[in-house]
C-alpha cells in the first residue's frame, strides 16, 4: 500500500521538453510563446525596450501593445479592460500589424 503522493497522474508528469509550446496562428493573442507576467513586464520596462504600436478593440475595450525588444521578435502585451495583462513573445515573421488592422477588429492607436 502506497502512501500519499506517491502516486503521480498523467497529467501531473513533466514532459522531457520543458519549453513553452509553440502555438501557430494568425492571431498575435496565440501566436508565439506565453511569458510570465513578471518576465514580460520586467522585458518592457528596459530602456532599450520601444513601443511599436498600440492597438484596441472596441467592442472588448482590450489593448494590444507592440515593443520591440531586439531584431527578430516583438513583445506583445495583451491587456484587458479590468486591467489584467499577458504577455507573449511573438517572432516578426509571424506578426502582421497590417492583417490585425485590416479586419476592422482591431484599430490602431500610434
């Protein structure tokens, strides 16, 4: 007879890879990999960290905030009209500022 917590689920087990998983779509809010909230925050409030652009949805009221930590990658920060925030690093080749704001979902601020 075992005792508790012996015993680990399948879904509690860790897989070998420990990255983040990769999700491919054309939406900047799944596109990318998911940071913590602190990793985020903290990457966009270095000086060498800019703010791109800033987009916002109307019928949400959420804002999507583009910065441009270096060469290859944007810093996307999603936050929501209640004030919550994710954040997510997006590589430029997967990210179209042009696409989010031709649908009319998404209006562009600066």
């Amino acid at each position: 007879m075992g005792s508790h917590g012996e015993c680990q689920t399948d879904s509690l087990q860790t897989s070998e890879d420990s990255r983040p998983s990769r999700i491919r779509s054309r939406s900047p809010l799944d596109a990318g990999y998911r940071l913590s909230w602190n990793l985020g925050d903290r990457l966009r409030q270095l000086d060498t960290v800019t703010l791109t652009s800033q987009l916002t949805d109307t019928q949400s009221r959420r804002t999507l905030s583009v910065y441009d930590p270096d060469g290859d990658t944007y810093l996307v920060r999603l936050r929501t009209a209640v004030g919550r925030e994710r954040y997510r690093e997006v590589p430029k080749s997967e990210f179209d500022l042009d696409d989010l704001s031709r649908d009319g979902h998404w209006n562009l601020i600066t």
